[in-house]
C-alpha cells in the first residue's frame, strides 16, 4: 500500500525569536527539517509533500528536491494545513503518514512500526503517543473504559482532570487516506484557539471505526522544538546517539556528554576522544588515534594511528603515525603523508608534507611543497603573499632548514641543502649547498659607559 508523507512545516515559530524558520534551525549541522525528510525516506514513503507557510520561500530550495511543496499563506491550525496538502492527494486506498517539521529526534524504525501497527489492526487513525512525566503544553489521549482512544484534547480545552492524564500526543499519525480526505472536510473552528484541529480528525474516526495508538517506549523522540532551550536539549540527545553508536563500534570517548560529533562522521575503532572534541562535516578518521582534548576537525582526513593534541584540522588530509600539535592549525588544502610531524603553534595552508617530514614549532607553511626527511627549524616562515599574489615554496627532500629563516617566495630548496639560522632567502639553493644571511656583527665596547 502506498504511503505518502506529509510534514507540516508552515508555522512562524515565535519563540524562537529568529530572522530564520524554525525548522532550518539545526541540530546536529544539518536543518531540523532535513532529519525530518532523512527519516521518512528511510522508513520506505513513497512520496513527501512539506506544508510551508511562514518564510516558506527560505525553506523550499533546500527541500524540493525531495518533496512535493504545498503552502498554507493563512495560519489556521494544523488542520487546516493539512488540507492544503489534501489537494495533492487522490481519493484512493492508501496511507498518510503526518509529521512535523520539529521533530527532528523521530526514527525511521518508529515510523516504520506505526504504519505496520496501522496496516495490520486496520485503523482509520493510529496515533503515536508516549508517556510524558510533565504533560504540560502537549495534547492529552482520552481512552474509553475498554482503553481505545476516543479523542485527543488541546492543553487549552483540556478540563482539569483530563490534564492529570499523562499520555500525550506526539504530533504523529497514521491515517487512511480516503477516511482523511472525508473527514478533513467536516472540520470547524469551535475550540478555544478558533484554528482547525488535526485532532479532531481523531474524534471523527473513534465515531466510524477503530482508533490505534502506538505507544512510543522512548517520549525523548517525540521531543518537539519551539525554543532555543528544547533546540539545545534535542542537540545534546543527537550528539548522545551519535557518541552511543561510536562507542558500540569500539572506540573510545572519554566523556560523552562533552564530546561533539556530527552525525557525517566516521571513526575506527580503537581510537580515543578526549572532552570538548569537536568533529565536524564528513571527517573520517582512522583506527587507533587519539584526539586530544579541545581539538576540532572539520572535514578533515585523518590516518591511522595518529595523535592530535588541542589543535584545528580544516578540509586536509593527515596520514598514517602522525603527530600533531599541541595547537597546531591545519589549514584547507594541506596534506600530510605517514609519519609527519606538526608541532605547537605551528600553521599549515594548502601545503603538502611528504613522509617523515618535520616542523616542530612556531612556523608558519603556506602555499608549499615541503619533501621527504625534511626538518624545519622553529620560526620559519614561508612569505608567499607578495601584497597581489600567492607564491610556491618548494623544499625538497632532506633539507635541513635553520631556525628563524624567512623563504621569501617564489624560490626552491634543494634536496639535502641546509639553511643556516636567521636567514631571509629570496633566490633558489642548488642541493646541498649551504645557504645563509647574517648581518656583520659589530661591537662598541664600553659603549653604555660612554653613552
């Protein structure tokens, strides 16, 4: 049976007091919108329609891809914008599977038990509910005697009894598409919001058929956003699961509560994140590292092995048996082979490192090609930006380069040249050739004496 999907994404979102729509809100670097699609796909619908209202134009280029697009320009309920999406749909057996677009913590396996549960008890409606220790805010389930949902109240029309109840609606159904087209056109606004209640649509059905309830053993899924507070929390619960499923795939964070790390992500087993680790974007890194504390990687490559301390890795490649920083910044476009080493305060930009190359500390590497076996003393500097341009440095393999020397490019270190210490370079070095720049040292003897 088909099932098509419809999320209801129209809403302004006041409370998050944001220039932006609620459900590009992020969690976890990717729109609360886009969790939203991601899971619906996963759990098998055959088409997505998205009800958009509200800055909807902001919203549509990043989903129409993958959905059929329909607006609600007036806000009058969640009934009501589901009827917008109603015209896209034929009077035919079928499935409607409704969802909105801040939930960005529902699983595709919960969507894909709610329409089993749906198809196999033959409901017109199957409602997904859980248990909530503070209902407040959320619609509650009413059951008959016999513990078949009868109707579901708004916190706003509930009586003060039907608010001890404690299982709430999670915003979620299932419906059978003929019943819903039907019954979405016996819809008013006699309630205390004056909106049209999607709710209603299950009061309809208790009255023609059976109404199911699915209740959801985990209520943090169906956590809704409407705040920057529940942002936050929804955030912490996705970073959780991510670290949850890393750590049963054998590697190791120290503390999960404070460790980073999107979704995208990869990581081999045996390796180590200490606190405050943030990895970012479509980083992988490899089997037995260690990632210090407060290092962040964003998109970033990294070997095998490989140890980084309190340091940046952006858009580069680091090898097998490395060692970097502490605070280091691997700039975008670098690479580093096996067994490199990227001491403290050391910079990288669009740079590559052949094996078993060294740069201890303090130096700036930019726009360079540095060969195998080379040594870089602390302070060096590669000057590759000419006020207009960029220029290369190249230092070939097995140079030998002094501290504090300045490689004013474009020139080229030949292979096993050394580089005495303090020198500004502006030509070529033949290979092993020795090369320095120093001043002549004068001395005024007694001179603060005769001063």
């Amino acid at each position: 049976m088909k099932t098509t999907a419809v999320i209801l994404a129209a809403g302004q979102g006041t409370r998050m007091k944001s220039e932006l729509p609620k459900v590009l809100h992020k969690v976890s670097d990717k729109p609360m919108i886009g969790w939203v699609i991601e899971q619906l796909k996963n759990a098998g619908c055959d088409e997505l329609i998205a009800v958009l209202g509200h800055k909807g134009e902001m919203v549509e280029p990043l989903i129409n891809k993958d959905c059929r697009i329909v607006y609600q320009h007036k806000q009058l309920g969640t009934g009501h914008a589901l009827i917008q999406a109603a015209k896209q749909l034929k009077d035919e057996a079928g499935c409607v599977l409704v969802v909105c677009g801040d939930t960005p913590l529902l699983k595709a396996e919960t969507l894909q038990i709610l329409q089993k549960r749906h198809q196999e008890e033959g409901n017109l409606v199957t409602v997904l509910t859980a248990i909530a220790s503070e209902p407040f805010g959320y619609g509650r389930i009413i059951r008959n005697d016999r513990r078949q949902i009868t109707a579901i109240v708004e916190e706003k029309d509930a009586t003060t009894e039907q608010k001890r109840i404690d299982e709430i609606n999670s915003g979620t159904y299932c419906f059978d598409q003929q019943f819903l087209l039907k019954a979405l056109t016996q819809l008013d606004t006699n309630n205390a919001q004056g909106e049209y209640y999607l709710t209603d649509v299950v009061k309809l059905a208790a009255l023609e058929g059976q109404v199911g309830g699915y209740i959801l053993e985990d209520f943090e899924e169906t956590l809704g956003v409407n705040n920057r507070i529940q942002l936050a929390a929804a955030e912490r619960i996705m970073r959780l699961r991510k670290a949850h499923e890393l750590m049963l795939n054998g590697v190791t964070i120290i503390d999960p509560e404070h460790t980073y790390i999107d979704s995208t992500v990869t990581v081999g087993s045996d390796t180590v994140i200490w606190p405050n680790v943030i990895l970012q974007g479509q980083t992988i890194i490899g089997k037995n590292c260690e990632i210090g504390a407060n290092s962040r990687l964003t998109d970033a490559i990294i070997g095998d092995r490989t140890i980084i301390q309190n340091s940046i890795v952006w858009e580069s490649t680091v090898g097998d048996y490395c060692t970097i920083g502490p605070f280091a910044y691997i700039r975008p476009q670098s690479v580093l082979a096996d067994h490199v080493k990227v001491g403290d305060f050391v910079e990288l930009k669009k740079s590559t490192v052949a094996s078993g190359s060294k740069i201890p500390h303090l130096s700036y590497i930019g726009d360079a090609v540095v060969g195998a076996g080379v040594n870089i003393g602390c302070g060096t500097i590669t000057c590759n930006y000419d006020g207009k341009n960029k220029h290369q440095t190249v230092i070939e393999d097995h140079a030998f380069i002094g501290s504090n020397t300045n490689l004013v490019a474009p020139m080229t270190v030949g292979a096993g040249a050394t580089i005495g210490a303090g020198s500004t370079l502006s030509k070529d070095v033949p290979p092993e050739a020795l090369a320095l720049t120093r001043a002549e040292l004068k001395i005024k003897e007694n001179w603060r004496k005769n001063k």
